[in-house]
C-alpha cells in the first residue's frame, strides 16, 4: 500500500481509503445483526425495519431484497465482502 501511496503522492494525488459514516456504519450493523439472527433490539433495528431493510415475521426480523442490496453496497464501500451462501449460489446461475 505504500507503494500506491508513494505513487499517489508522485502524480499529486491524495489516495484515500473511503469510510463508512456513522449512519452507514449503524445500518450495516443492524443488517449484519438480523443476518445472524443475533437477539439486537436497538433503534437501528427499528430503522431498518421502517426503511424496508428488514420485515418482522412472526417472532423474528428477516432480511428483504431491498436489506441485501444495501448490505452488499455498504459493504463494497467499506472493502468487506459478507455474504449468505445462497447468495452465492445466485450468482452463479
């Protein structure tokens, strides 16, 4: 990396590793919560649920479509690949 840096720097650039905000960083880590089924009753999950990320059924959080796609953006930006292994399977088809 600090080759690209130093190479960055020769041109008059900035290299930049971009961040999460802490919005960003609050919704992936509710999503990540309902993907794991980890007991979490937070306002983000609240948020999540009314944003159209996850849905409530029967005594438990779910993930919609809508909640994977922003899973997969959120963590495309923050250099993570976390996925279900039916995901998997979708993109290989």
């Amino acid at each position: 990396m600090q080759k690209q840096h130093c190479l960055a720097a020769m041109i008059g650039r900035t290299y930049r590793i971009m961040a999460l905000s802490n919005k960003q960083n609050q919704r992936l880590g509710a999503i990540l919560s309902v993907m794991l089924k980890e007991e979490a009753h937070s306002p983000a999950i609240g948020q999540i649920i009314t944003d159209g990320f996850a849905q409530k059924k029967d005594d438990s959080v779910e993930i919609t479509d809508k909640g994977l796609d922003e899973k997969n953006r959120l963590c495309t930006l923050a250099g993570l690949n976390i996925r279900y292994s039916s995901e998997n399977n979708i993109d290989e088809k």
